[in-house]
C-alpha cells in the first residue's frame, strides 16, 4: 500500500506542478489585449478548473478503490491468489493462441 501512496504523490505532484506552470501562463498573458489571447485565456483557465477538479475526484476513486482491493486481500488472501492465477492462466492461453 505505501508503493501505492508514493505513486499517488508524485502523480499528485506532478499534476500540480503542471497545473501550476498554466496558471501562470494564464498570469502571463493577462496584460494581453488581444481578443484571441483573451478568449484562449478564458477557455484554458476553465479547462484548467475543470481538471483540478476531475483530477482530484478520480485521485479520490482510485484510492478508495486501491484501499478495498487492499483489505480484500488481508481478508481473503486466498481467493485474490486463486483469482490471479486462473487470470493468468487465462491470459496466457489467449496469447499463446494463434
């Protein structure tokens, strides 16, 4: 689980880091009179929004998600062996396959 989170941090900040740098982009371009820098800012500066707050809300499903599989598997260590295994038997039968 802590590979998981480590992952999730860095994911996190480089998302920030990202979102960052168009901010400030958008800071840049603010003296711009031009009507085309104008409605680009606009619309990157929603867009931007938009995915700070997608972004936030699929880091929150995907760790709920990674925290049940977790507990999943405490509870039930053997069906997630068994499970992998088919699933890997599975897998490997269709790629052999011609």
């Amino acid at each position: 689980m802590a590979t998981t989170q480590d992952d999730s941090k860095t994911l996190r900040e480089e998302m920030q880091t990202i979102m960052n740098q168009a901010h400030a982009l958008v800071d840049a371009t603010s003296g711009e009179v031009d009507d085309r820098i104008k409605s680009a800012r606009a619309a990157l500066k929603e867009r931007l929004d938009l995915s700070q707050s997608n972004f936030s809300r699929i880091e929150t499903q995907i760790l709920d998600k990674a925290q049940a599989v977790d507990e999943f598997i405490h509870v039930k260590p053997y069906v997630a062996i068994g499970g992998t295994f088919v699933g890997g038997l599975l897998l490997g039968w269709f790629m052999s396959r011609k």
